[in-house]
C-alpha cells in the first residue's frame, strides 16, 4: 500500500510535469518571433560596414536560445544555436570582419531544421 509521502511525490512529480509542458508548449509558440529576431539581427550584419553591437546582440539571442532550448529538451536546436554561438563569440573575440556571413546563413537554415525536428 502507498504511503501518503510517496503519494504525495507522485502528485508533486505530476504537477511539475503538467507545469513544465505548459512553459514548454509557451515557448515554443515564441519561438517563430524568436527566430524572425534572430534572422533580422543577422541580416543587419551584412550593412557596410558589418554594426558590432548587432553582433553582440545575436550572440546574446542565440546564447539564450541555446539554453533554454536545452532546459525544454530540444536537443539539435540547443546543438545548433551552441554552434552558432561559439561562432559569434569567436567573431567577436577575433573581430567581426572575420566573420562569413554566408556561413550565418546557412547556421540560420539548420536552426530552422532542428527546430522542425525537436517540434
């Protein structure tokens, strides 16, 4: 017979599960205008010359991405945008001329595609 503590876990475990899925189901109806924010900050890269606070800003959105993305099980979403992040750092570490901007753009192709697989 269950005890009233191991009932309680299981009602506790539930709950946070049904809570989890909940956020988890949040964010990714964000997640288009997530990556819609990704895609125009990438694009601003390729102005002349290429805007390093546009550069920052996508290392910060795709940093972000990359964790929660892992929190909520998304696991080739979180691979890719941790890619596409060590990318932008090191863009930014040896400067953002080095950058190939086609390169971001074939990251943002297999962000969508990892996306559509962890859906």
């Amino acid at each position: 017979m269950p005890t009233n503590d191991s009932v309680n876990q299981r009602e506790g475990q539930a709950l946070l599960d049904s809570v989890h899925e909940e956020l988890r189901e949040s964010f990714m109806q964000s997640m288009p205008a997530r990556l819609t924010e990704i895609r125009r900050i990438a694009e601003s890269l390729r102005q002349s010359p290429p805007d390093a606070e546009a550069l920052q800003a996508l290392h910060a959105e795709t940093h972000r991405l990359a964790g929660t993305t892992a929190v909520y099980g998304l696991k080739a979403t979180s691979e890719v945008a941790r890619r596409f992040n060590r990318v932008l750092r090191d863009g930014i570490q040896s400067g953002i001329s080095t950058l190939n901007l086609d390169h971001l753009q074939a990251f943002l192709l297999e962000l969508d595609a990892a996306l559509r697989r962890d859906a």
